[in-house]
C-alpha cells in the first residue's frame, strides 16, 4: 500500500467515526469515538497530508449531521 492510499484509508476511516458519533447517546461511546479521530488525525499529520488544524470532531457538525 502506498502513503497516498494509506491516507484514503484513514480519511475514509475518518468519516465513518464521525458518522457513527452523530447522534450518539452515550458520553463515553462519544469521548471514545474523538478519541479514535484524533489518533487517525495525528496519524495523517505523520503521513504528509494536509489536515484541519484542530482535530477533534466539530459538535456543531455532528449536530448539523453533515458529514
């Protein structure tokens, strides 16, 4: 696999984790869910790719549902 296909992995990885918090009821399936974005974030940043500067999931998109 090349960096180039690893980084859509991982940003293809990065949407479901934000599709999955949307909406979610409990508070520590949601800390989990950042948690694992932000470790896929930090992951990117290491891989070259050009990512948001903060990496937590934005509530006001969660709550929006825009994914």
């Amino acid at each position: 696999m090349t960096d180039q296909e690893r980084i859509e992995c991982i940003q293809t990885a990065r949407r479901l984790i934000e599709q999955a918090a949307i909406g979610a009821s409990n508070p520590m399936i949601e800390t989990i869910l950042g948690d694992a974005d932000q470790c896929l974030h930090w992951a990117l940043w290491n891989l070259g790719s050009d990512v948001e500067f903060i990496p937590e999931l934005a509530p006001a998109r969660l709550a929006e549902g825009a994914v």
